[in-house]
C-alpha cells in the first residue's frame, strides 16, 4: 500500500512540474468540479451502474504533455451506499453499508481532437487557437480512501452462512486506503481559449474487496469498485506569453514580437540565425559574425559597409581590392595594374612632372602639361621634341630655333646670324642688293656687278683694292708699335655695328650713341669667344699727329664705357688711324661727320 502512495505523489509531482519549452498550447488547467459517486461493489448487483448514486465533487489540475497527451490530478470527495434493500433477490439478507470516498489519482489522458485546438504557425511563429468538441480516454493510478459503516443486522430470514461471513468481516483488518486504477472516457468543449467544460464517466478498480467493510458476509469472490462521473470546468493557463509564439515572457529575449525557440523567441525575418534585435541586416541572409550582415565576397567586411561588395578587397579601402597596392582602390584607380599617386589617380608618374606616365607624350623626362608632359627647355613655347634648338629660346616658325638678327634664317643655319642677311646668302648680307654678299662685296654700300666684286666697275674696284691696302697696312704699322696682332681670318664678318660718331675734336661718347656699346656688352655675353676691336678715326682737319692721338682718344673712351659695364679688358684692343682712312669726302660737313668716328670689329679668339 505504501508503494501505491509513493506512486501516486510522484504522478502528481509530474502534473504540478515547470516547462519552459516552447510550446504551441497552454499547458496549465485548474478547475473543479460535480457528479456522482456510484458504489459498485457486494451490495449493488450491476458492475455498471450504481442504484444509489451520490454527489460528488473535488478539485483537479491539468498538465498538458502534448497537443493531445495531458497528466491530471484530481482530488474527489463523494460517498459510496448500497443495500440489499434495493434488489428483490437479495431482500433477504438485508445487509447495507456507507462509506465516505476520497480519491486521488493521477491520471493520464489522450485527447483525440486536441492536436487541432492550438496549432504553431511556423512563418507567423504564432500560437492559434481554435475551439474543439473532442472526446478522450483516461487511466492512470489512484488511491481510494474510505471508511466503510456496514450494517449487517440484516432480516430474520439471513441465511446463516452470510451472518458467519458477516462475523468474520467485522473481525477482519483491512485498510482503508486501497490502490485504484482508474479508466474512463470523456467528453471536452472550449467555451474559450482560457475556459473548457467536461464530462466524463470514469470507473476505479480497486483491488480490494473491502471498500464497503463486507466481504465473506457476501461474495468474497469479486473485488468492489466504483465509479465517478463529472461535470467540471477548468481554467487554461500558462506563464505569461503576451506576443503568443509560444515561448513564456519569462524566457522569451523579444516578449513582444513573435520569434521561434531557436531565437529565443525573437524574430528573425532573414533566417539567418541571428535575432533582429541583433540584426544589423534584418532583410537579408548573413553571418553571425557580422551581426547578421552578408559579406558576399569573403573580405571579412560586410556588403553594407563594402564599397565593393563582390570583390574581396582591404578594409582600410573599404572593402575594395587593389592589386597593384597603391593604396588607391581599383574602382578609383586608371592605372590598376601598376602602383601609381593619389593625386594622379593611382597612375604612376617617372618623370615626376605632374603628369600620369599613359598621358604623358615624354614619360621618361619631366615636361609640361601644355605639351603633354614633354619639356620645353628653352621656354619659348615649343616642346624639345618638336624644337630643333631645345637649350636656346626660339620661333615656331623656325622649328623653336632662334634668329637674332630677324633675317628668317635660323641662326644655327646663319653664316651672319647678328646682322639682317638673306636666305640667298645663308642669312649674309647683301647692303646694295647686287647679288654680292657683303663679305665678298668690294662696295658693299653700292650696286655693282659681280664681276667686279660688287663694284660698278674695274676702276671703282682698283681704287677701293689700293684703300682696302692702305688700311691693311697702317693697321700693321700700329699693331707692330701697340704690339697687338689679330688674324684677319679670324674676323666675325656677319658682325655689323653701326659707328659711334663724335663732334669736332671731341673724345667724348654722345648719349644716343651709349645703346650700341650697351649691345656690344650683351654681345660679348652672348659670345664667350668673341674679342671686339676698336678703330679711331678723325676727319682731315688737324695735323696728322694731333689727328691720331685724337682717334686714339676715341677708341679709348669706348673702352673705358665697356670696362665700366663689366668686359674683361683682355677682350677689347683699341687703335687710332687718324685721318688717313677716311670713310666720306673731307671736302664737306657732312663727310667730315661721318669721318670722326670708331668703328666696331668682331674676331674670334
């Protein structure tokens, strides 16, 4: 008896035990309810029905395993009468009895229907409940208490073997406690998805024939029983699940969103394992790694924060690749494939000119911009390629080369080039336009005939050969007593510069005449190997001897100008010829003018 007490607790212990799992159904019933005890034991001839039916209640509570499995325990309390009296058989031996009835038990139920009253809806991740009419079966394990007061005065008429077995019975010790199995079916309506009504008719062997205290004073044979039918009703709950999916409040990490036990009861619209809560993406698929976000690419940077999301790149270029690891992103970079400059869009630049190497037409030599990235090393707006003179500043015309005497011939293609000449020539000049170059040209200042040197004829040549011979002579008397000797073959003969005049024994340089020997400055710049020679002159008035100081004078004046600005007087020799090569007629002002002058030579060292 004791183990069935044991068995019993434990049943009930089962019923009243936590579940936290998820769950599409409330597990929890309490409830009460009313009927009828039946007595069906010695005394009442039916194994079925009672003839003294009476009230019963009690009080029950339910725990729903599954959908259609539950355990119950129920404690009923009722009364268990029978008596001779009502069976015209057994009048005669008028024996009766009563008995209070308390039942415990704990049941299991299958309930057919149940499995369709809540249903999980696995895209909604919602509990739905619907109503259901649904019968079921019970068993389980019980134990019946009672206290049997049978009456066994019986009739006058007893038979003497019931009145000795009516003696041993009330010598006889049993317990008042007995082990039951109950069984039974029943019937359940949901007025609600929190109220249910039932009916049931249920049935307690009880293992025992002593439930009503009468035994051999009946039939000793047969083990009494009773049977319980009722009417309850029953409250469902369950802990608290306010967004319905099933999982308590308690336990659920999103109580007011539907969400499946995987996600703790929150949702996650994606399915990709992490809660929207958690989800960075809440739309679309990704890892848990990156809350939720895909990284389609595999860079371990996820396609939101990836600039190029199916590329697998660096993180320090958001995402992006960079093969030629410029630092400069592929997507932004013109030149990919090779390590180039920010500022040049990842291109590379040799030359380093600002200019990105597949733009630039010079790519191994720094250059301009306006030339493709080619030099102009001269600056005078041609590009070295294109410029045939690229270290001295030039015209386009003459392919950047430089022309300073304006003739338009190149002065590296210039026999002449400080002094206007024609092409004709290589850029010489010809002063009288007779077709002599004025180097070859006896009279250069006249038209003549070439075969007569540029003079207008033989006599005109014979008297300019015998002046030319003269010169050539006093200049070698005063180079024997100055002691300075210049090849004549190293004259610069395209050098033309227009005399420096005086006034009427005067040594003094006039100011208008300063700019000729300011060029003459320039010159000796501009030609490292140049020396200039100055020659005096005087008109024919005056001694001969007063007539060459004088002269003299006058290339020493110029001198003293160019040694003023900076030449280095070993380059400038001076000489004073005095009246005897005149360059005009004596006879006049006008030629005397002209004669009182220095004149300008050019020789290279």
């Amino acid at each position: 008896m004791k183990l069935t007490v044991r068995f019993a607790l434990m049943a009930m212990l089962l019923v009243v035990g936590p579940a936290y799992s998820q769950q599409v159904y409330k597990r929890w019933e309490l409830g009460a309810g009313v009927g009828w005890s039946g007595y069906l034991g010695d005394l009442n001839k039916s194994d079925f029905f009672s003839q003294e039916p009476k009230m019963s209640g009690g009080f029950l509570g339910r725990y729903h395993i599954s959908r259609n499995w539950a355990l119950r325990g129920a404690l009923t309390f009722g009364t268990l009468s029978g008596n001779d009296a009502n069976f015209e058989d057994r009048k005669v031996r008028g024996f009766k009895t009563r008995s209070s009835l308390t039942d415990l038990s704990a049941i299991v139920e299958y309930d057919f229907l149940g499995k369709n009253r809540f249903k999980y809806d696995s895209t909604a991740f919602q509990v739905r409940f619907k109503r259901k009419l649904s019968p079921y079966l019970f068993t389980g394990a019980g134990v019946g208490f009672t206290n049997p007061k049978p009456d066994f005065t019986g009739t006058a008429s007893t038979p003497a073997n019931f009145r000795q077995g009516a003696i041993a019975d009330q010598a006889a010790d049993y317990s008042k406690s007995n082990f039951v199995i109950p069984f039974g079916i029943g019937i359940r309506y949901d007025l609600s998805e929190k109220w249910v009504v039932s009916a049931e008719a249920g049935f307690r062997l009880a293992f025992s024939d002593y439930l009503d205290g009468i035994s051999q004073g009946a039939n000793p044979n047969r083990d009494d029983r009773y049977k319980l039918s009722t009417l309850a009703i029953t409250y469902r709950f369950d802990h608290q699940d306010k967004d319905r999916d099933g999982i308590p409040d308690e336990k659920d990490a999103c109580p007011n969103e539907p969400g499946s036990v995987r996600m703790k009861g929150c949702p996650d619209k994606d399915n990709d394992g992490v809660a929207d809560k958690d989800d960075d993406c809440p739309d679309v698929a990704g890892l848990q790694s990156m809350k939720g976000c895909p990284d389609t690419d595999g860079d371990g940077i996820r396609d939101k924060d990836d600039s190029c999301p199916t590329e697998a790149g660096l993180a320090s270029l958001q995402g992006c690749p960079d093969k030629d690891k410029d630092g400069i992103a592929d997507k932004d970079d013109a030149c990919p494939d090779v390590a180039g400059l920010a500022n040049l869009k990842g291109c590379p630049d040799k030359d380093k000119d600002g200019i990105a190497d597949k733009d630039d037409t010079c790519p191994d030599v720094a250059g301009l911009a306006q030339f493709g990235g080619c030099p102009d090393t001269d600056g005078d707006g041609i590009p070295d390629k294109d410029d045939a003179c690229p270290s001295v500043a030039g015209k386009a015309d003459l392919k950047g080369c430089p022309d300073a005497d304006n003739d338009g011939v190149a002065d590296k293609d210039d026999a002449c080039p400080t002094v206007a000449g024609v092409a004709q020539f290589n850029g010489c000049p010809d002063t009288d336009g007779d077709g002599v170059e004025d180097s070859k040209d006896r009279c250069p200042e006249v038209a003549g005939k070439p075969e007569f040197e540029g003079c207008i004829d033989a006599k005109a040549l014979q008297v300019v050969i015998k002046a030319a011979e003269k010169k050539a002579r006093l200049e070698a008397e005063l180079a024997k007593k100055q002691k300075v000797a210049i090849d004549p073959a190293k004259l610069v003969v395209d050098f033309k510069v227009e005399s420096i005049l005086f006034a009427t024994n005067s040594s003094v340089i006039q100011d208008k005449y300063k700019s000729i020997l300011d060029g003459l400055v320039d010159v000796l710049a501009k030609n490292p190997t140049y020396m200039l020679r100055l020659t005096g002159h005087a008109d024919s008035r005056g001694s001969k001897a007063y007539n060459e100081k004088l002269s003299e004078a006058r290339a020493k004046a110029c001198l003293e100008y160019l040694l003023l600005k900076g030449v280095s007087a070993p380059r400038v020799v001076i000489q004073g010829l005095g009246e005897n090569v005149p360059a005009a007629e004596n006879t006049n002002e006008a030629g005397r003018k002209i004669n009182r002058r220095v004149e300008v030579e050019a020789f290279r060292q």
